[in-house]
C-alpha cells in the first residue's frame, strides 16, 4: 500500500509487470481489500514466477556503467569501474 513519494509509482510498476496485485490507495483502503490484496499475493503463482524470470534477466545487466554516466554528465561510464576503493579509470 503505497503512503508518499515513489511508492506510487513503484506499485503501478510492480502490478504492470505482473510481480504483484494493483495498489490500493490510502483513502480507499479498508480491511477487506487489504485482505484480498495479501491474499492474492500468496495465493497467485504467477507473481512468485514472473519475479524469478524477472530476476534472470536483470543477472546479466550491468548498470554501473550506466549509472555512473548519468551521475557524473561525463558519458565515461563504460570506460570506468567500481571498486571498493571507489571509482577508477
């Protein structure tokens, strides 16, 4: 259930790529469609199966490179690395 900021973007996120049910708002929650919420959740395969397809995929992606470009406005991430010293060229 979705309180401020992000959360309600990441809730429709998470219901349009099939990993759980839709949110439901604050103002119109109530005890039963919480209820039904939780319960589609356990109850529903699908979300457990598309979140394990889902995490296949991302296995393979390297967003460092990409994250490091939009933060530094450089285009250098492909030629940089993170350690745990930090950044290096």
């Amino acid at each position: 259930m979705p309180q401020i900021a992000d959360q309600f973007y990441w809730g429709h996120r998470i219901h349009r790529l099939g990993l759980g049910p839709a949110p439901v708002p604050p103002r119109r929650i109530t005890a039963a469609k919480l209820a039904r919420a939780l319960a589609e959740i356990i109850e529903n395969p699908t979300y457990a199966e598309n979140a394990r397809a889902l995490g296949e995929e991302m296995k393979f992606e390297d967003g460092i490179p990409g994250v490091v470009d939009i933060v530094t406005g450089r285009g250098a991430g492909s030629e940089l690395s993170v350690g745990v010293g930090g950044l290096s060229r």
